[in-house]
C-alpha cells in the first residue's frame, strides 16, 4: 500500500512537468524525448491537402492541391471551368541536427500526349518559433523553415529547364508549419496564411489553408 502511494505522488509531481511539455494538442503525453530529438531524421508526406482562393476584381480561382500517399493530384477550378492533373509524387524532408533541412518534393504529372516531371530541391535552416499572444500560439509550437537555397528542373518531353535560387539575410522566404502533434514516428500540421496586394486597377488576394501527416 505504501509504494502504491509513493507512486500516485510521484505521479501527481511529474504530470504538471510533461504537461508543460507538451505543445500540440495532438502531441504525446508522456515523452523522455525532447522537442529537438523527436523532430530530427528523415521524413515522408504521406497526406497533403492545401487549398489556395485567389480572388480578383474579375474571377474567384480555387487550386486544391493533395498528395495521398504517393498518389498526386492537382485541381483548379475558376468562372471559366475546371481543370485537373493526377500523377505520382515523392515528398521527403530532414531536418538535421545542426539546425539545416534538405527538401526534395518529385512530382510527375500524366498528360494526354506527355508526361511532365518537376523536381524542387530546397536547403535552409529550421527553428522553433517563440510563444505569440496574438497567434495564440506556444513556446516551440510553430516550426519556422527559413530557405537559403532552391533548384527546380522541369521536363516535359523534349523540353526540359532549371531554376536556381538563392537567398540571404531577411531576404529568406519563411514557412510556418504550425505542429498539431510531433512523435518519434509521426507529424501532423496545419498552416494557414493570406495574401494581399492593391493594385492601382486590381486587388489580388489568396487565402491559403493546407493540413500535412509526415512519418518517419
């Protein structure tokens, strides 16, 4: 009886500690790993779905991006009709213990007479965000992946070109992946943004919402 209750103690004294430990409301409960440890290795998407609305004085158009398992499709629908591509994708990303990622994202999409590869490999630096009272968010909730570096090839039967870019300083493009829940084997993440831009004859704007499950 006596080492029963010597164990509901150390319970109650450690339960606050892992409770403060946990930052995303799918996170696990109890975990010897830290944030860090869990996040390091190497990743694969297994399920994507993004949503971007473009709107302008003219048109509405809505791109739905989803990637299920290896399986890639592409719709885009405005005033004028819908348009939609599927094909195979390979999304992996590692997050190494210096505090760099490497990123390749493959995607091949079937065509009626051709069949189009692109090939994006991103370099950059990843780190945890601080707590935001206006976000609403928590100490080492948001995961900030800040890009240095990204080569993009296209092929499309015998045409075939390469993009490279470079960044430094603040000139740095950000994504923010907002952690849901970070285990050993398994994240899953939302992000969230919108963009506008007021042009002397036309206001442009973009709402993005996209949820992600990435395992190891």
């Amino acid at each position: 009886m006596k080492k029963f209750l010597i164990f509901i103690i150390v319970i109650a004294l450690v339960a606050p500690f892992f409770t403060a430990c946990k930052k995303g409301e799918d996170d696990p409960f109890l975990t010897i790993k830290s944030r860090n440890a869990r996040l390091i290795g190497e990743w694969e998407m297994v399920d994507y779905n993004e949503t971007s609305i473009t709107t302008t004085s003219n048109t509405t158009t809505t791109t739905t991006t989803t990637y299920s398992g290896t399986t890639y499709t592409n719709t885009v629908v405005d005033d004028n009709g819908s348009d939609s591509n599927t094909g195979t994708v390979a999304y992996s990303v590692t997050f190494n213990n210096d505090g760099t990622f490497d990123r390749v994202v493959n995607i091949t999409v079937n065509n009626d007479t051709y069949t189009s590869v692109t090939i994006t490999t991103d370099k950059g630096v990843w780190y945890w965000a601080c707590k935001n009272n206006e976000l609403d968010t928590k100490n080492k909730e948001v995961l900030v992946m800040q890009l240095s570096s990204q080569i993009t090839t296209f092929t499309a039967g015998s045409y075939n070109t390469t993009d490279s870019y470079t960044w430094e300083g603040l000139n740095c493009p950000l994504e923010y992946l907002k952690i849901k829940g970070l285990s050993s084997k398994e994240i899953t993440f939302n992000m969230e943004g919108k963009y506008t831009d007021n042009d002397p004859t036309i206001t442009y704007s973009t709402t993005t919402t996209a949820e992600g499950n990435m395992e190891k």
